[in-house]
C-alpha cells in the first residue's frame, strides 16, 4: 500500500545603550528557553524528528519507502537509525492526515503536535534576530544594504525568503573544512588548520569582536563564528564562544553532530 506524503513546506513567519544590551539578553535568554523548558527526553525526541523531517524533505529513496510501508513505517525510519515512529507523527508527513495539523484534531499525535510548537518557537526566535540586525542608527550606509539584501530575497525566493535572518556579520575560526559537502553553496576549501585559543589568540579575537561591535553596535550579536567551515573542525571553538559571550549572543548551526 502506498500513502500520499506531504510536500515539505517553510512554514510561514506569520505562524510563528542599556535598553538595547536588555533586548538583546531577553533574544540570547530566549534562544535558551526553547530548549531550557524542555526535557532531555523531549530535546531527544525532536532530534529524530528533526532528522525525519529532513530526510522527507531532500531524500527521494526515504519518501518511497515511506510511501511504500504505510502500515509499518517504522522499518523505515529504524533502517536509517531515526528513532521516532512515523505513526506517531502522521500529520507531519502523510496527505491523509495533514488535514488535521494545526488544529485540536491533531491530539492524538502528541508528537506532531510538540513539533509544531517547538518549530514556532524557533521560527519566532529566527524573526527577532533579523529584526536584532537593525542598526539604522549606528551604521546606516550598512543597514540600507542589509535591507535592500531582504528586500531582493523575499521578492527573487518568495516564502523560502523568509527563512533566512540575514544575520550581520560572520568570523572564521577555521580555513577550509573537513566535511565536503556536495551540494555546499560555498564551495569550501579543503581543510587547512584551525585559528588555536591561547592567551595571546584571546587577546585579539576580543579586539576584533570590539572592533565588529564599534562598527555595527548590537546587531553584532546575530553575527556567529563560522562561513565556509564547520565549527568543531576548531576544537576550541567553544573557549572563543565563552570569550566573547558578554560582548554578543553567538548561534550554533552544524554541518554534523559532535564529535
């Protein structure tokens, strides 16, 4: 028996100085909170689901035998080591029942449900920091091209537009990567070496997000520590995350899991 999967969607945004320094605390506290409410259990559960919703997405093979398995999909998802069974979360991935996510009807799929939530939640967050990017005071010339930069997306990629937080600035830790991603958009170089933490390393890397700060204000917190590499290949990445905590809000976005 086949089933009639869902066609992936973005879901849209519209579902989803000291008074500066406390926004941007308020967005870093925020960001916290979506994972902080919820349990270990839970945190894990939306990883496999996560991966599930990934696999549906850019996985034609993992759609046909979905498609294929109906009434056992859980083979399926046990095969590529996902742990999550497909029955519970039928209304994320099967046209007999997309009708009922989004609403009351979708109780007896708790899981379905806990994922749309939490996907909200990071939609919401994912908003803040584009908007956390203003700097229309501080550096205008800057923010009249990020902002012609959103408008070009959202005309030229529609609702995929919305997806993006056009974050302000980005550094690099490493040069080159070691994953080699067929399909990376950046065509990373391969691996060279990593930017090693020590006292003197420290120093300077809080002197250039100093410099960023003097340059952008607080939209340098949306910026994040890595381009065209993967952060773990610098296995100090953390020690420069902790360095420059106080001074901007740093997002975590892999290429794999940790090592």
């Amino acid at each position: 028996m086949k089933a009639n999967l869902v066609e992936h969607e973005i879901m849209p945004s519209s579902r989803q100085g000291a008074a500066s320094a406390a926004r941007l605390h308020a967005r870093s506290d925020g960001w916290r909170q979506v994972f902080d409410r919820r349990t270990p259990e839970e945190r894990r559960t939306l990883s496999h689901i996560k991966r599930f919703m990934e696999r549906l997405a850019g996985d034609r093979k993992f759609r046909t035998a979905l498609s294929e398995n109906v009434d056992n999909p859980r083979i399926v998802t046990a095969s590529y080591g996902i742990e999550v069974d497909p029955m519970q979360i039928l209304p994320l991935w099967c046209g007999d029942y997309v009708k009922y996510r989004f609403k009351s009807e979708s109780a007896p799929w708790p899981l379905a449900m806990m994922w749309d939530e939490y996907m909200r939640e990071m939609l919401r967050h994912r908003d803040l920091v584009r908007r956390q990017g203003e700097m229309s005071t501080i550096n205008p010339r800057f923010h009249a091209w990020r902002e012609r930069q959103i408008r070009r997306c959202n005309d030229e990629l529609g609702e995929l537009g919305t997806s993006i937080a056009h974050h302000t600035i980005a550094f690099e830790l490493s040069e080159g990567c070691t994953v080699g991603c067929w399909f990376c958009g950046l065509s990373a170089d391969r691996f060279k070496g990593y930017y090693e933490y020590s006292e003197e390393h420290a120093e300077l890397w809080r002197g250039v997000v100093g410099a960023a700060s003097d340059m952008f204000g607080p939209a340098v917190r949306t910026g994040f520590c890595y381009w065209a590499t993967d952060p773990i290949d610098n296995p100090d990445y953390d020690r420069f995350c902790l360095t420059s905590i106080k001074s901007r809000a740093n997002c975590h976005k892999r290429r794999r899991p940790p090592r």
